[in-house]
C-alpha cells in the first residue's frame, strides 16, 4: 500500500515508520523537519505544515492510506481531515492517547480523582479529538489508543485488542511497548476491523 505518514520522525511514528517499510509498503513521510526521517528503501521524506491544507492534500493525493501520529495539543488534526477529503483519501488512522479510555462504564481514565495536571495538558486534547472525530462520518476513521504506559520495548507481536476500555494486564499493569502498538496499527492497515471506532492495545 502507499501510506501517508504524519508525525513520521516522533517516538511513535518512527516506530510505525518501521513496521510499514518491513511490510512493504510505500511510506510517504511527512514532517516539519525532514532531515530528521529515518531514510531507507520505500520512504519518501515530504515537508509539510498541518494548516497548509491545500498543500498537505496535494501530498496525500494518491495515496490509499494516512496514519496521524502527533501531538494533539500542539496540532489541530482537523486540517487533516479536510485535506483527505480535498485529496479524495478516505481511511484515516490515528495514534490516540490512553486518557479517553474508560477505567468502568462511563468513567474515563482523564476524569478520575488525582489524573495528573501535567499530562491533562496533552491527554485532554486528545480526548477532545476523538470527540470530534467521532462526528465524522464521511472517512473511513480508526483511533487506537495505547495503554497508559507506551514507551521503547520488545516487538513481541504477542498483545491484547479491545475497545473503549482500559485494558491492564495480571498484575493489573496497563502497558504496551511502541513496538508492539506499531503492529496493531499496520495491522489494522492492513486488516481494517475498527471502521469509525476507537480501539485499544494492551498486554
């Protein structure tokens, strides 16, 4: 597949990055600084501003697929959206953020007593994201969001789906390594399960 990368040089993206090109698929790299994209066969770094709409679809026209991997306080990824619809791309991916998940029925991990002040400033717009593009009815949309600890790790292949609950493993540890998210994501590239719906990925 030809896939748009957004966010191509962060910790996640980077790691996405890998996954596809492993796969084989054509990976479109886009970043605001494109000296920082891992180079290598099949990846074709493209500079580009998120609110550059016109731009940004004229770089996502042809492909079959966009992945959005960034900061959700610091890009407002309805530019996107509007540029996939201008460039006639229909499936979107998300990385998304573990706040919105639920810890029990209705209850989300963002409004529980004591969530940190410091990560609500990026894990509350994420959420608000998602809000938002749970409206959207015109994309073939998927938001996955990790487990709330995600950091470097083994590519084990070896994890758990679910959906819009908090998954934790037996220890009751809620954790997935960067790797191992990058798999569920090209999977669902690959395998679309999650039609306009947020999932989750955990141990």
């Amino acid at each position: 597949m030809k896939i748009a990368l957004i966010g191509a040089t962060g910790n996640i993206g980077a790691k996405i990055l890998k996954e596809a090109v492993g796969r084989n698929h054509q990976v479109t790299a886009i970043a605001r600084d494109i000296s920082k994209v891992e180079k290598g066969e099949g990846v074709t770094p493209a500079a580009c501003d998120l609110s550059d709409e016109d731009k940004l679809a004229d770089v996502l026209r042809g492909h079959d697929a966009v992945i959005v991997s960034v900061k959700y306080n610091q890009c407002n990824v309805d530019h996107v959206y509007e540029a996939c619809r201008k460039a006639g791309v229909k499936r979107v991916l998300l990385v998304g953020g573990a706040a919105s998940l639920e810890v029990e029925p209705g209850v989300r991990l963002l409004d529980t007593p004591g969530f940190p002040d410091e990560i609500k400033a990026e894990a509350a717009p994420a959420a608000d994201a998602l809000d938002r593009l749970r409206k959207v009815e015109d994309l073939d949309w998927s938001y996955l969001s990790p487990s709330i600890i995600i950091a470097p790790g083994e590519r084990t292949g070896k994890f758990r789906l679910g959906g819009d609950e908090l998954l934790k493993d037996a220890n009751g540890d809620s954790r997935i390594s960067q790797e191992d998210f990058a798999i569920a994501m090209v999977d669902e590239l690959e395998k679309p399960a999650h039609i306009r719906q947020r999932f989750t990925v955990g141990y």
